[in-house]
C-alpha cells in the first residue's frame, strides 16, 4: 500500500506549524502504547482500507448460541498438538483461535497457560470435561471462514457484539478517509527542536494511528489545521490547541467499546498526546444492550463532539483562569491540601507554577497546570492517572 498524503481542508489554516507550550496540560500515553505495540499487518494508512479489512471478516462471520456438552473436543488427525472443536451445526471441525481458546478455559475454570503446555490430547480431555460440566450450559461462538474454519470468540449466551466495522462506519461518517479529505485526520507531528506541530506528515506505517488486530480495532485521529486559541502564554504567544478523539472495540470480547475525547497541543512521533486539557470517556460494556447504547449513546457523542463549537471550551479556560482561589502563599497550601495533596506533592505544584508562570499559582488554571506538570514527572502510570483525574475535576469545575 503507497502512503497516503494528507490533502489540506479547503479554508483550512496552513501556515505551516504551530507553536505550541506542551509544559502545560497533561500527557496521554494510551495512544503510544498502542503505536508501540502494534506490528506492521496491522497498521492502516486509511479508514476505507481499515473498514474494508474488519467488515470482510465480518462478512465471513457467523454467530450462534450452542449448549457446552454438545460441543466436542478432539486433537487435529493432523497436527495432534492441536486442537479442534466439533460444534453443533457445523460439518467440519472449528480450529480455536489463541484468544478464543483462553475464552473457553476462562468459561469452564481451567487455567489458560496451564492446558496450552499439555499435548493436546490431554489438554482435550480436560477442555471437554469442563464444557460438559460447565453450569452455564450455553455460549455464543462467533466462527469466521478464511479458507480455515476458526473460532474467533467464545462468550457467554448474552453477550452483546458490537462490530468493529460499525465503530469504524461511525468514524468514517465524520472523517472521511482520515488523511485530511475532511478537517478529521491521522495527526501531525512535533518538532521538539522548534517546538512546532506540523499537522501536514504523510500517512505511512510509522505514523499512522489507525490500527486492527484479530481482537481489535483502535483508532486516533485530531482536527490539528484547525488551532483553538484559549488565552495567551506568559510571553503573549497564543496558547493553541486542538480537537482530538481516540476510540476502540473489540468485537471478540477483549476489550469494551470506549470514545475518549479531549483538546490537545501537540502529538509527537511515538504517538503521545501532549498538553492535553478537557478529557472525557465514555465506554459501554458489550452486555445484552450493548448495540443499542452504541447507536443511542456513543456514536452521537462523537459525532456532537466532532461537529460542535469550541467556544464552550474556550470560555471554559478563560474562565479558569479567571477564577482566583488563592493570593497568599498560605491559601495555596491550604488549596491544595484540601483536595488531598500531600505537602510534599503540594510544594511541588506550587514551585512548578512558579518556575513556568513567574509568579505563585492563583487561578484554578494555575493549579490545574501544577498538577498537570507533577503528573508527567510521575513514574507510575497509576498515581500520574490520579493526578491527571484530579486536574480534570478542578478544570471542569468551572468549564
């Protein structure tokens, strides 16, 4: 597949990069980790190529509730390291998946890593004296056809699929292709050096956030031709950011259907989400209902968000900055304990604001950028996602 070069929105700003301040804000790393992670097959340079991968599956799919004794457990005549299932309906033996597998152990209450190392002999007398005594009596198969009979999923009878390829359509209803046929796209990158987002990098393998696995499907895209100017930095430079949303599925039961949106300054090469302000989630548990939340619930917010105005959020940060809560070294110490920072964790803050604003922390802006700046000096993603959830909380307490 050729890379893919991001065409510029008609009335787009392209003046090239934009300053941006990432020493304010929190980082996001969920997008690295994905970036990093992911091998090149799957890796998609669009939306079309990825909605074509996932939905061809899904073509190739079929689902449908079976009772756990009537399904059979035999090793490959083959392969006799491997197994296969004999399920009800089927003419010819379903090979499980490595994930579909550890499915059937979690189902029954065998241990996954313990059966995989048995000859698969073994590992079948086991497999199948857990599903003929497993009390659930029933699961819901999802079997796919690739020239290989396999079994993708197996969950239980009320499981509720969402298909990766309707969060995708959903995505692709907003987006387009995201490469920059619409202002939605794969985004740009920082230049640390000059400390600019370039939001024109040509789509390729390396850069993409568009991902899918055999479980999966992830993708981030940002509207970074389009800067939001909230404020000004202390040397008058505006303070810009821009809209961005991440969103994931997996229809094998992995994972949950989720959409994070926010309001970023920049995303470097490894992916990571700088600067980031206004953070919100929602994700729906693939449960009975679960596709009529997705229709009624997640896809519309998207879409609001996608499409609505940015002046909330700017007033929003004005706002914060306005807000004075503190002008006395004693009141900011109090502030902070208050909302249950230590005292070390608080003399941190305030010497961070500080050293970055020149002056001590006022605004709840102020202090929501000190406890931005703690956060990312954190080492454990644990307590750097509590700081970042508090900072949250104080900013939305005026947005």
């Amino acid at each position: 597949m050729t890379p893919v070069v991001p065409q510029q929105p008609q009335g787009a700003q392209t003046s090239g990069a934009f300053k941006v301040d990432i020493s304010r804000g929190a980082r996001i790393g969920r997008v690295s980790s994905e970036w990093f992670s992911r091998p090149e097959d799957e890796r998609y340079l669009s939306l079309s190529s990825l909605y074509e991968a996932v939905r061809g599956r899904a073509d190739r799919a079929s689902s449908r509730i079976v009772e756990t004794r009537a399904i059979g457990v035999e090793a490959d005549r083959d392969s006799p390291e491997r197994l296969q299932l004999v399920v009800p309906g089927r003419p010819d033996p379903v090979a499980p998946t490595h994930w579909s597998f550890g499915q059937l152990c979690s189902l029954v209450g065998a241990p996954a890593g313990y059966l995989r190392a048995l000859p698969a002999t073994l590992a079948g007398i086991n497999m199948q004296h857990g599903l003929i005594a497993h009390r659930g009596e029933q699961i819901k198969t999802l079997e796919t056809d690739s020239g290989r009979l396999e079994l993708r999923a197996a969950t239980g009878p009320d499981y509720g699929r969402i298909w990766d390829h309707e969060l995708v359509e959903a995505v692709m209803k907003i987006a387009g292709d995201g490469v920059g046929d619409t202002r939605w796209k794969v985004p740009g990158l920082l230049d640390w050096s000059a400390m600019t987002h370039n939001p024109f990098v040509d789509v390729t393998k390396d850069t993409t956030t568009l991902y899918a696995s055999d479980r999966d499907v992830f993708l981030f895209l940002v509207d970074d031709t389009h800067p939001i100017e909230a404020g000004r930095l202390p040397n008058g430079d505006p303070d810009l950011y821009f809209r961005g949303f991440y969103c994931w599925n997996s229809e094998v039961g992995s994972k949950t259907l989720g959409i994070a949106t926010f309001y970023l300054r920049a995303v470097c090469m490894n992916r990571n989400i700088w600067g980031a302000e206004g953070f919100e989630e929602i994700s729906i548990r693939h449960s009975k209902w679960a596709g009529r939340r997705f229709v009624h619930q997640a896809a519309p917010a998207l879409e609001q968000f996608a499409n609505a105005s940015t002046k909330p959020f700017v007033n929003g940060v004005a706002a914060a900055r306005a807000a004075i809560v503190a002008r006395k070294d004693e009141d900011r110490e109090t502030f902070l304990r208050k909302r249950g920072f230590s005292k070390p964790d608080t003399a941190k803050i305030i010497a961070t604001v500080l050293d970055e604003e020149g002056r001590p922390p006022e605004s709840i802006f102020d202090f929501v950028q000190g406890i931005s700046a703690l956060a990312r000096a954190k080492p454990h993603q644990d307590a750097r996602l509590e700081l970042e959830a508090k900072a949250g909380r104080l900013l939305t307490s005026v947005l």
